[in-house]
C-alpha cells in the first residue's frame, strides 16, 4: 500500500480523532482507530521533516549564492 501524501494524511488524521472525541465505539475500535491515529501522525512527521529539510537546503544554498 502506497504511503499518502501529507494532506491525505493529515485529512483522515482529523476524522480520526473526530470518532475518537465522538466516543461511543467500543474497546477494539477506539484502540484500532488509536493505532490508525498514530501512524498517521508519524506519516505527517515524516512530510513535515522532508519539507523542513528542502527550505533549510535551499535557505542554506541562497546563503552560499551571496
């Protein structure tokens, strides 16, 4: 299965804490969509990391241009 990109990620990571914060589902599903909410957010460090590291190194390369 394909990783999602950073918005689809973050999109399903919001819905699921929607039903989290909804309540009404049981042991297995509350751990279930726990489990799904962690990945997802690890999904969205790794996003946010690779886009941090592009500005540095272009921040750092329009430093070494003056």
């Amino acid at each position: 299965m394909t990783e999602p990109g950073y918005e689809q990620a973050r999109d399903e990571l919001a819905t699921v804490v929607a039903k989290l914060e909804a309540g009404g589902l049981s042991l297995e599903e509350s751990l279930a969509l726990w489990e799904r909410g962690e990945a997802l957010a690890k999904i969205c460090d790794r996003h946010l990391a690779g886009a941090r590291e592009r500005v540095e190194n272009a921040l750092a390369a329009v430093e070494a241009d003056e």
